[in-house]
C-alpha cells in the first residue's frame, strides 16, 4: 500500500477510476478506500484516535469522543473529496458549483488590506474547503500565489495546469526559496497563502510560548518573521463546510486576531494561532492534522480550556453530504 493516504487515493488507478464513475460515486468510492487505508494502517488510525482522546478527555464525555473521532475521519476523507474535485473538475463547473455553494460577505476586509499595498499574508489552517479557497478567489479577480507540496508528481502536474489556467502563481517548496518567493510577491501586492498548521515545520520561538489544544508550545516563527520582514497585511481565513454542498468562508484581518479578549497573545502568530484553535475547539471533524498533532514533541499539558470565537454563533452546521 502507498506510503500514506494522500499518495494512496492519488494512485493512477484510483484516480482514473474516479475520473469515469462521476463525483456522486467517486465521493463513495475515496470513502471506501478510506476505511481499507485506515484498515491495514493500524498505528495510523491509533494515532489519531489518541490525540483526540488526549484534547478531549477533560471537557467531553466517552460517547462524545467517539462521536467526534468517526466525525474527524469522515472529515478527513470529505478533504481528499474536495482535492480531487478541485483538480480534475473544469474551471466553469468548479466556478458554477462556488457561486452557488460558497458565502462570502467578508470579502472587502481583502479588498481594504490590498489597499495599503504591501501585500496580503492569507494565513489559513488543513479546515474544511481548505482546498477551494485559491482558486475561488482567483476568480474573484485576486492575485493569488500557493505554496505546494504534493504528495505525488501527478497531482503536483495537475496542480501546476490548473494554476496556469487561473493565473495563480505557484510557489513550489521543493525548488524555491520560499521565504525569499513569499516576500517578492509580498512586495508585488499579491495574496499569498501560507498555513498556520504545518506542524511539521514549526519553527518554535524558546522564549514565546502558549497553549495550543491543551499543549504547551513555543509559537512557530515563521508568520511573525514574515510580516515584519515584508510589512504586508495579515488576514486570517477558513472555508467552514456547513456540508459539502455549503461553505461559509470566514475571514478576519489583522485587527480581529489582536483582539483582546479572554486569552491575550503576544504576537500575530500567536493571536492567528488562537483564533485558528477557536474552531479545532468547536469543529474538530474539520482539521485534518490530527496524526501530525499526535506525534509534535511538546513540554507539558496545560488546562483544556476551550475559548469561545465571536464567529461561531452565526455559523450553522449540517451532517457533510453531497449529492451531484
């Protein structure tokens, strides 16, 4: 079997396969796939098991932990639905299919960062339609670049074609400076994203800490590096899946994530971390970096104290279906 899940759903079988069944057919096939994945990769699932039994075994009880960890892998297997829907559907279907499933009446806090001209830091988190967010607001009429790290060449091919299709610029991890590539388009005015969650390449500060999930952490580095040294805006934003035919897309600028509120932060990176862990708290079924979770070396435990987000009352949650 493939070295992990990405790779194994992206096998060239499986995706022919799922190219000429249909997306109604497909979404149950990646589902089925899934379950034997996660059937011979045992240690895998435990994994993921155990970092949501160890985030919340303070404030849930045991049925609702088993609740939340079938939820956690469905949302999982909706995020390589939603991945491959992405890359192999056209660009007018992909269009029609935004226009009618994804809310969006945040959009102008982007509209005022871009005005000061130094270029957006578009800090998002593996949530929800993660993977609907660049494309979506490319054809919005933004300059949008990605960093992409692919799990298999194909994917990384595809990627790169539907990137040229949208003018979206790709910054790719494997052979670019990407510190350097972030702060030229920075400097150029354009939206690049970058993701508050790649565990596995947290750079964590010795002398800044906080508690992420019940975790005692140095906060990464990167973002705050960043900023001071592009001076661009920072804007935070997540593509919650109400279900997979209904997305609210939820943005905050700078000014929201400083917000003093009932945890204060030290630092943007810090602040955009807090926020993003508001909606783990309440959402976990969305995050999918629960395994990497497990496995990220910490010093100690700190009280599981879930914050409450302004943004989540007018959210309103249904179970994940699709029927296309």
């Amino acid at each position: 079997m493939a070295k992990n899940l990405s790779s194994f759903l992206q096998w060239q079988p499986n995706v022919s396969l799922i190219q000429k069944m249909g997306w109604p057919m497909a979404f149950r096939y990646v589902s089925f796939l899934g379950s034997l994945y996660y059937f011979f990769r045992a240690k895998e699932k435990r994994k993921i098991i155990d970092a949501i039994q160890e985030a919340f075994a303070e404030t849930r009880h045991s049925q609702e932990i088993r609740t939340i960890t079938r939820d956690v892998f469905r949302g999982i297997l909706h995020h390589y639905c939603e991945k491959l829907f992405n890359a192999y559907e056209s660009v007018p279907n992909l269009k029609a299919f935004f226009d009618q499933s994804i809310e969006a009446p945040s959009l102008y806090k982007i509209d005022d960062a871009l005005k000061q001209e130094k270029g957006i830091l578009f800090v998002t988190g593996h949530f929800g339609g993660i993977e609907y967010i660049p494309i979506f607001l490319s054809l919005h009429g933004y300059p949008i670049s990605v960093i992409i790290k692919c799990a298999t060449d194909r994917l990384k091919e595809k990627l790169h074609e539907r990137a040229r299709e949208l003018g979206i610029r790709v910054i790719d991890a494997g052979q670019e400076n990407v510190l350097g590539a972030v702060i030229r388009d920075l400097r150029e005015n354009r939206v690049v994203f970058i993701e508050c969650d790649e565990i596995e390449e947290w750079k964590p500060s010795k002398t800044e800490k906080m508690s992420f999930l019940g975790r005692r952490i140095g906060v990464d580095k990167t973002i705050n590096l960043l900023q001071r040294r592009s001076g661009a805006q920072v804007v935070f934003g997540l593509l919650h899946r109400v279900s997979l035919e209904k997305y609210s897309f939820i943005i905050r600028n700078s000014q929201d994530v400083m917000e003093k509120g009932s945890v204060s932060v030290s630092s943007i990176g810090a602040g955009l971390l807090k926020v993003f862990e508001h909606y783990v708290w309440h959402y976990p079924d969305r995050w999918y970096q629960w395994k990497k979770f497990s496995e990220f070396g910490v010093s100690s435990k700190t009280s599981l104290q879930p914050a409450q987000s302004p943004n989540l009352s007018a959210l309103q949650t249904a179970p994940s279906s699709r029927a296309m």
